[in-house]
C-alpha cells in the first residue's frame, strides 16, 4: 500500500466533501439578496435551484457507476473543475433563468462527489467508521462554512462574488489533483485495503429495501433543514440576528460548525456497535425535537436546531457504514449513487415544500409537522433493518 498515495486520497476525498457541500448551500443565503435585483418573492427564487438539487441526486447513480466502471480518480477531478466551472457561470448570470441553469450545472457536476468520492474513501480505509466520521466532519465544515461564505462575499463584494471565488479555489483543487495523478503522486486503488467479509444475501436485500425508505426520507429531512434555515432564522431570530444579513448567516453556520463533531461519535460508535441501532437512536431523538420546533423562537429554536443537525451528523456515517456493510466492493460507488439518487434527487421535493408552505402560510409550522411524521417513518422502518452484530464485532475488535 502507497501511504503517501493514500493520505493525498484521504485528503482530496475530504476536501471534495466540504466544496460539494460549501457550493450546494451558497444560494440558500444568496437567495435573501436577490429579491430587489430580480423582483421575484422568496418563494419564486427558491424554485430556481430546484433543477440543481435534483440532478445533484439524479445524476449520482450514473456518476457512480462511471466510477466503478471508468476511474474514481478522474471522476474527482472532473467533480472539482465542473463544479468550479459551474460555479462561475451562475456568478456571471444575467437573469434568473441564468441563474437556474448555472445551479443546474453546479448540481450536476456535484453529484459526482457522494457516490465516487465516499466509495473512494471507503477503499482506503483501514477502519470504515473513523474514516466516514471524519469525512463527514469535512463536509459539515463545508454545510457550516457555505452561509457564512455567501453571506460575507455578498455582503462585501455583491452577490456574484458569493459563486466566482468559491468557484475558482475549486478549479485551484481540480488542476492540484490532476497534476498529481499526471505526475505519479497518486497511484489509483481497485480494491479494499482492508477486505471484510461480504454478508449473507438476503440480508443484502432486506436491507437495500430497508434503507431506501430511509434514506429517502432522511434526505427530505436534510434538504429541507438545510434549505429553510437562513430564512427561518431571520423570521424567528431577530433578536439574535440584529436583522443582518451576516448575522442570519453566521448563525445558520454556527449550527452546521457545532453540530459537526457529531460525525466522528456517529463512526466510532459505528465500528464498535450494531449500527442499526446507534442510526434508529439519532432519528428517535429527533422526531419530538421537530415536533416541537413547529412553535420555537429566538435561543429554544437556535437549540433545537442544533440538536436536529447533530443527529443528522451523528446518523450519517452510521447510515454510509450500513449501506457499504451491505454492498459488494465492485458495485459501492453504484451502491452510493443510488442512495444519493434517493437522498439527495428525489428528496430534493424538500425545498418545493418550503416554497409552497412559506408562499401559502408565511410561515414554516407545518413544515416542522411533516419533517417530525418522516422521523418517525425513519426510525419504523430501521426496527426492521438485519442484525449486524457478529459482522460489526469483527471490525470494531479490528479497530481498536
């Protein structure tokens, strides 16, 4: 095994994880700017990066069986120049069809990262847990930073400035890879370093079925968490945000940054536990906590928030872990493009739901109402997920 090799993979894998996220979550904010410049509501410009977060799902299945089929190695690079590219364009965008179509791009391109990129780094690591804990730290980092991020540069530089930096630093990452690759100081890997026993086959199904459904719904979760909050901050926070832009969007970035080391509990007790139940565990705690979020304000609403996105962080690598435990080495990255097909395309009818319900109502109650009935289908459907136990003993003894 190539440790240096491995360790700029490690590196890159994390990297791509934060700028998937960082770019995904950069109109959420921009968004409250661009009101006055196109004179559309809040829930007319919203509707513009739906085609992106779709195809940010949609396109993850084929991205990975590219990567299974093709390289992983160069889909990473292709992830970070497109979206730079992308990126730039939607900075450079004259109208809000420009705009939709240059989100489209950057949805795209992005969709290449959770498939290839997580199956990338399970490939390389020696205990699957830790590696996915800290990976899903980056990409919190990337999910906490992109408000604070859009939120600066628009309020600095104009809202543009919020896509084209961000947008050439991936571009900066695309050239450093490639150059690596070129030159030899990445040598590409086609199997685990680490073998683990492959389970039994019907378990394999049972739980493709199984975490489909929750999947699924955890994506809606997400989305529409991660779509509502600069706005729900704003309208319930005005004693916190000071009406601020920077404000709305330093707070929006404090919940993703403090909830984020959540990730590396949620892989180390994935390495050493049955991880259906440490995953049923994260969604059980929050169906009251969205529940209640339905009437919060100011400080209570600020901690509920962080309680929903610290168990999200905390389900994340248990439920990458699971679906990887389930899925031949040879078919992963087309595994996790199917997932994020579901978590992160057809989920996507999380952030039509905030437009609808904000349009119709002015406000978010029944959104919570929804968002609290999926966490309970989530944790109804992991009762019924295999026992893992002798598998995950394995690994966790491994790992210590």
């Amino acid at each position: 095994m190539n440790k240096a090799s491995t360790r700029w993979a490690m590196f890159f894998a994390n990297i791509g994880h934060t700028m998937t996220h960082l770019m995904m979550l950069l109109y959420p904010t921009v968004v409250l700017t661009l009101g006055p410049v196109f004179a559309l509501s809040y829930g007319e410009l919203m509707w513009l990066s739906v085609p992106g977060l779709v195809l940010y799902g949609l396109a993850a299945l084929p991205a990975g069986w590219l990567g299974d089929r093709w390289s992983a190695e160069r889909m990473m690079v292709l992830f970070f120049a497109g979206s730079g590219l992308a990126a730039i364009a939607t900075g450079l965008a004259g109208s809000p069809a420009g705009i939709a179509l240059g989100l489209g791009l950057v949805g795209f391109f992005g969709s290449i990262y959770h498939p290839v990129g997580t199956a990338w780094l399970v490939r390389h690591a020696q205990n699957r847990g830790r590696m996915l804990g800290w990976n899903g730290i980056f990409g919190s980092l990337g999910v906490g930073a992109g408000p604070f991020v859009a939120a600066s540069l628009a309020s600095v530089y104009g809202w543009r400035a919020a896509f084209i930096v961000p947008g050439l630093f991936c571009l900066v990452l695309a050239a450093a890879l490639a150059l690596l690759l070129r030159g030899g100081g990445m040598v590409p890997v086609t199997a685990d370093v680490r073998p683990r026993p492959e389970p039994d086959s019907a378990d394999v199904r049972r739980a493709f079925m199984l975490l489909s459904v929750t999947m699924l719904c955890a994506g809606i979760v997400f989305q529409a968490l991660t779509n509502v909050l600069p706005k729900l901050f704003e309208q319930r926070l005005p004693a916190l945000t000071h009406g601020g832009l920077v404000g709305t969007g330093g707070l929006v970035s404090l919940v993703f940054i403090a909830s984020a080391g959540f990730q590396m509990m949620g892989g180390l007790l994935a390495d050493r536990f049955p991880m259906k139940w440490i995953y049923l565990a994260c969604w059980a705690v929050q169906m009251p906590v969205l529940f209640a979020a339905m009437r919060l304000f100011e400080l209570p609403l600020l901690a509920a928030s962080f309680v929903c996105f610290a168990m999200i962080a905390a389900a994340t690598p248990t439920e990458n872990a699971l679906l990887a435990h389930y899925t031949p080495a040879r078919w992963r990255a087309t595994a996790f493009g199917a997932k994020f097909l579901l978590s992160l395309g057809v989920s996507a009818l999380g952030v039509p739901l905030v437009a609808v319900v904000y349009d119709r109502s002015g406000d978010f109650l029944w959104l919570f109402a929804v968002l609290s009935m999926l966490a309970a289908v989530i944790v109804a459907t992991a009762v019924l997920l295999p026992r893992e136990r002798a598998a995950t003993a394995v690994i966790g003894a491994a790992a210590e």
